[in-house]
C-alpha cells in the first residue's frame, strides 16, 4: 500500500469584471464596506435598510465571483474599484499606534525588565522573569 494522495482541484479562472457595469449605488454600498463600515452603518449613512445594503453586497459578490465580504473587497482591489488613497490612508493610521515592542526608557536608555503575568487562584501575580 502507498501513501495516500491529496487530492487536487483545479483553480477557477476569474474573469476580469467590467467595472462599468457596477451600478453607483453599488459601487458606494462596496467603497462603504470597504472602509470596515457594518451593513447597518453603511444603511446609516445611506438611508438605506440594512436588508438593501445585503442585497447589494450579494449582487456584487455574484459579479466578482467572491464568497465572502473580504473575499469581495479583494476583488474590488484587484478589478481597481478603490484609489490607493484610502490604503494610504489606512497605513497611515495604523503607522500611529504605538509599537507592539517596548522601547527604552527617556529617563534610563535601558528598557523596562520582561513581566510575566501568572493568573493565580485569587489574584494576578507578577513574576519577575
């Protein structure tokens, strides 16, 4: 007996959306969610129902073969729906918020000792590692 295959799927070809095709309304449902903005946000600002802003967002998903709302904004990226503005706008916000590492201290140049939280059975220990 030898091993056991994986099986293979053949890959979907996309076919390139015709962007002029994408009705406004569409279009800004798309821009909207793009932007992180729920579906009941996006009805917000429209004055849409949030029921709408679904249909939209299926109807776009049917156009540009996606599965999934993230699937579709992908898509949207890919077909040059949205300006690089609002990824440079997104960089530049992210670039804001502090570092994930520590960095040294003004007053000492060193950087602060490692902390360990250890949960206990009543309270947060610090454990000096």
């Amino acid at each position: 007996m030898g091993r056991r295959q994986k099986p293979t799927y053949p890959r979907m070809e996309v076919e390139l959306a015709d962007t002029t095709l994408l009705p406004p309304r569409r279009a800004e449902v798309l821009k909207l969610a793009a932007r992180g903005m729920s579906s009941k946000a996006i009805a917000r600002e429209l004055g849409i129902s949030p029921a709408t802003v679904e249909w939209h967002l299926d109807e776009a998903k049917d156009q540009f073969h996606a599965l999934t709302r993230l699937d579709l904004i992908s898509q949207g990226w890919m077909q040059g729906l949205f300006r690089a503005r609002m990824l440079a706008w997104a960089l530049m916000a992210f670039s804001t918020l502090p570092a994930l590492r520590s960095r040294p201290t003004p007053m000492t140049g060193t950087r602060p000792p490692a902390v360990r939280n250890v949960i206990g059975r009543n309270a947060i220990r610090e454990n000096r590692a």
